[in-house]
C-alpha cells in the first residue's frame, strides 16, 4: 500500500470561510483585550492569512526539506 504524500484536499471555500472565523474570534479577543482598532485588526486579518495560505506555507517548507 502506498500512501500519498499530498494528504487529503480541502475545499478553497472551507479553508476561506474557516480562516474568516478563526480572524474574526482572534480579533474579538484582542478587542477585549485592547480596544485600540489598529491592533484587533492586524491581529484578525495575520490569523485568517495564515489560515488561508497555511497550506501554501506548509508545501514551501516540505520541498526545502526534501
């Protein structure tokens, strides 16, 4: 049995909406922390990027590891 090294695929709309709830939980909890706007946004939108182009990240790394 071979296993294949891609994993399973996600669905781009899965991936977007998840990284657009997991920013805006992020986001939330900076805000009340500190209600200073440019803080809870930059934290909310790093969380969704990263969310959305973790796999992206996640190739990068596998191929300067080979």
């Amino acid at each position: 049995m071979r296993l294949s090294r891609e994993g399973p695929r996600t669905d781009p709309l899965a991936r977007f909406l998840l990284g657009a709830g997991l920013g805006g939980v992020a986001g939330g909890i900076t805000y009340g922390i500190t209600q200073t706007p440019p803080w809870w946004w930059l934290v909310g939108l790093v969380v969704a990027a990263l969310v959305w182009l973790g796999k992206y990240a996640a190739d990068l790394a596998d191929v300067f590891t080979d």
